[in-house]
C-alpha cells in the first residue's frame, strides 16, 4: 500500500497572505460590510444635499433681508425729506394756511346749518336716482359710498315666497310674470300702473339686497301727483331686517314711516326716512316693506318705487371666517414655537420645513424658525420621527400591558 501525504501549502509571501485575507473576509463578511458601505454612502450624499439646501435657503433669506432693508431705507429717506420739506415752510406761510383752513371750516358749517328741506327738493336734478352710487337726500358727507341697494340693476330682487300675493296695477286681476319688478327699477320718471301691487289689507314685500350694507335710510316714490296723493298708494309702513331665511326672526329698522302730500314747498315724489344710527351698524342682506295703511282704504295697495340706501360692509358670515381662520393660525404658531423653544425633537420631526412655517405666516411668533427651517424634511429628521413614533407606540403598549397585568392581579 502507498500511502501519500497530502501537504497544505502554506503561504509563504507577503502577497499570497493578502490575497488568502481577502478571499477569507469576502466569503464571510462581505454582505454585511457592503450593506454598511452603502447606507454610509447615502448618508453621506443625502448630507451634501441638505447641506445646499441650507446654503440656497441662507441665500434667500438673505437677499430677502437685503430687500427689506432697502425698503426701509428708500421710507426713511422719504420721510426724512417730508419732514425737511415741512420745516422749511416759513412762519407765516403756516400762518396763513392755519386762517385759509379756519375759513373752510366755517363754510362747511354754513353749508351744513343749511335748509335740509330745500336739498330735499332739489335731489332729482342733482343726482339721478338711476346712478348706482348716487347718495339719498339726507346725505351730508361725499367721502362714504352710498348707494341704493334694492335697485334690480344693482342686483336686488324680490324674495316671492315671503312677499304678498300680487295682482295687475291696471286691471286688479292676474299679472304677468316680471311685472311686479318695476317696484325695484331705479328711474326717474314712473309710469303709471308699472308696480307692485298686492290685493291683501296689510302687504308685504321682501328685497333681497345687492350687496350687503349697513343701513342709512329707506325711501318710497310714488307716480308722479300734485295737490292730493292717489287713492291705493302707501300712506304708513314698517321696514324691518330679516335675521332668518323665513323672515320669522326680524329687527325693525325704521317704524311709522309716513307718505304725505303736506309738510313740502313742493310736491316730494320721492320721501326718505332715516333709519336710527343705533340700527343702522349691523350689516343687512334681506330687509321687508310691511304697508300698514293706503290712501282711500282701498282694498289694493299699488307700490311704485322704494329705495335702501346705506354704505357697503362684509357679510357678517365672512368675518366670522376670518376671525376664526386668525384663531386657528396663532394657535397653530404658538404650538410651533412652543416646540421649538422646549422640546426641539418633535419640532425637528413635525414642522421644521419653510411651507409650513411661511403658509402660517409663523415668521412673527418665531422669527428663530424661519431662519432655521428647510425647504423639505431631511432623512434625519424623517429618522427621528419614525423613532418618535416607535417610542410612542412602544410607551403606550407598555401602559396597556401594565394595566392589564394589574386588573388580573387584582381578580
């Protein structure tokens, strides 16, 4: 028998050694280094990349800051110059502006202790009431923009289900469909039998606005008369606000208001009452025309022309929205910067990019966020929150599962 030796060669060179190590290393540990390798090369690149991001966002705060400082610059020059500009007047030049001021003044109040009455008369033909921002007769001041809101060509109309029953001016029998909408056709000169006319003993017509107002005056216009006014034509009515879409809930605006052919130099066609200025604050959308009493006791009232006149406002509703969505964003922003200011990993986790911070316009409240915050979350930050959750989840099954231990100890 022939035995042979098998012999291990060892290796006996500083490469071959090497070369063994490699090979050794490869087959046992390589999956787990180049696992390792990997997600220390992103780290590395996701680092570059937030790293320019800081740098482009440093970049437009800055500009920005640039901007904000020329701004302030360019106002303060301005001023400067204005206030230079006012000192340079002379002593008497104010003077004399001081007396030429004095003078306007007190025309004003001449003008202003003026007939009212007479103003009254002349209204048709000083401002048409077919213009939309013409202003009602009692008026005194062109800075506010009056306008009569229940015009049809402004947008008003007529609310059918909440108004009377409505009959033909000409005939008292059926009407065609429209024509009672001339009550709300803004016009200088009205026809005769082009109204709103209703048959039942105490009417009512409901106007839904053009816009939404607060209330200065009403005013009603009857076909043109002289001496006696027409029988059927309102002599007293009520003019309320309707808080509800029923008009079941309401709010008088003005009460008794009276058509008369005395009291005027003149025939007035058009008569204004003023509404109190303690109703007039509240902004109005929908408003109802009661007629109490007509001329003759007739058993049909025929109106022609009725006017509201006030200022434009809000609607109630949208300002409510505003000082809610105000609310809600100081909430949100006092959130944010309490996390910023005393618990900075969740801040980091949750709301540290610049869209969030800027959409709030929390830039007031933390002004320290704005300048640190990032266009996007990074991967950290994204880690920490995952790791947040995890310890949240974690803390909440321990309790769960402490609690239930203890309910069974204690059966």
């Amino acid at each position: 028998m022939i035995v042979r030796h098998m012999s291990i060669e060892e290796p006996t060179t500083k490469s071959e050694m090497w070369y063994d190590w490699l090979e050794y290393r490869i087959r046992r540990f390589m999956v787990i280094e180049c696992v390792f390798f990997v997600m220390f090369v992103f780290l590395i690149s996701k680092s570059f990349s937030i790293s320019d991001e800081i740098q482009r966002t440093h970049e437009m705060m800055y500009q920005m800051q640039l901007k904000i400082d020329s701004i302030e610059n360019r106002l303060s020059s301005r001023h400067y110059m204005k206030a230079e500009n006012i000192e340079s007047i002379s002593e008497d030049s104010q003077q004399e502006i001081s007396r030429l001021r004095e003078m306007n003044e007190k025309l004003e109040n001449e003008m202003k202790a003026a007939s009212i009455a007479s103003i009254m008369s002349h209204r048709q033909s000083a401002l048409p009431s077919h213009n939309l921002n013409s202003t009602p007769p009692n008026s005194t001041s062109c800075s506010r923009e009056i306008f009569n809101a229940a015009s049809m060509m402004a947008g008003a109309s007529i609310v059918d289900k909440l108004s009377s029953h409505t009959v033909s001016a000409q005939t008292g029998g059926y009407i065609r469909s429209g024509e009672e909408s001339y009550v709300l056709l803004d016009r200088k000169e009205l026809p005769l039998h082009k109204a709103w006319c209703s048959d039942e003993s105490k009417p009512k017509l409901t106007i839904n606005l053009a816009k939404y107002i607060k209330p200065i005056s009403v005013s009603y216009q009857h076909t043109k008369w002289s001496g006696l006014i027409p029988d059927g034509a309102p002599r007293i009515y009520d003019v309320v606000n309707c808080l509800d879409n029923d008009c079941k809930k309401w709010d008088a605006l003005v009460s008794n208001c009276e058509y008369k052919s005395s009291g005027y130099s003149i025939p007035k066609q058009e008569q204004t009452c003023l509404i109190p200025a303690n109703r007039s604050r509240t902004s109005i959308k929908n408003v109802q025309f009661r007629f109490r009493e007509n001329y003759g006791n007739k058993n049909r009232t025929c109106v022609y022309l009725v006017r509201v006149y006030g200022e434009r406002s809000e609607p109630p509703e949208d300002r409510k929205a505003i000082e809610r969505k105000e609310e809600d964003r100081e909430s949100t922003c006092s959130w944010i910067s309490w996390q910023y200011n005393n618990f900075r990993f969740l801040y980091n986790a949750r709301n540290k990019t610049c869209p969030v911070l800027y959409e709030n316009n929390c830039c007031i409240e933390c002004p320290e966020c704005c300048m640190e915050c990032t266009m996007t979350t990074s991967f950290s930050d994204a880690m920490q929150a995952i790791l947040l959750f995890i310890i949240v989840i974690g803390t909440l099954s321990l309790s769960i599962y402490g609690c239930l231990k203890l309910c069974q100890h204690l059966q």
